[in-house]
C-alpha cells in the first residue's frame, strides 16, 4: 500500500518517518519529497507498506496526530496522473526575416 504523508514538519528525516510507521507493521520504502533546486523538504512523502491491513492501521492511528510539532496528513496514495507534453503547440510568435529589405518606420 503507498500511503501520501503531508504537512510533514521539515525537520523530518525519512529514518524517523519510518520509524513512526514501523510501529504498525513492516516499511519497504519511505521518501520525502524535497525541491530539486534547493533540495529542502516539500513538506509532505511517501510510505510504501506491503501489508494493506498495517497500512490501514497506519493511516488510522497516525492521521491528525501531532509529529515533529504538526498534524500529519495520512491517506491512501493516489495513483499519479499521466503527465501532459510540455504545454500548448506553439503557433506564431517571433519569425525572424531571412533576406530581403529590414523593417523600419516609413519603410516602403
């Protein structure tokens, strides 16, 4: 079971999430997410548990309480959305001249 984890106080390493979560049953992966250009925590991650009856258990007992000084934020992942193309199809926009006169007010 992959479990969202937020408002993940950001002074919050993944050994102590696990640990957390470990209190319920067996972990196979933890991951908090961080910001790639600064690398500092999102404030929210992931617990991967095998066992669907201690992540339930987990989600229970661990939602709304108070971690590291916040109220988490446990719920069933939700499977992650096919990410779209790099935005709109560009349609014109600048096209530079090739050859011929230069512009220029009073140009004929």
């Amino acid at each position: 079971m992959n479990i969202y984890v937020g408002n993940i106080s950001f002074k919050a390493d993944e050994e102590g999430l696990r640990q957390t979560f470990g209190a319920f049953g067996q972990v196979a992966s933890v991951a908090i997410i961080k910001d790639q250009a600064t690398q500092r925590s999102r404030g929210f991650g992931f617990v991967e548990m095998p066992n669907d009856a201690e992540g339930q258990a987990a989600i229970a007992g661990l939602n709304g309480k108070e971690w590291l000084g916040r109220p988490l934020v446990v719920n069933e992942a939700r499977p992650r959305a096919p990410r779209e193309g790099g935005g709109a199809p560009r349609t014109g926009g600048y096209r530079p001249r090739s050859g011929g006169q230069g512009g220029g007010y009073g140009q004929r």
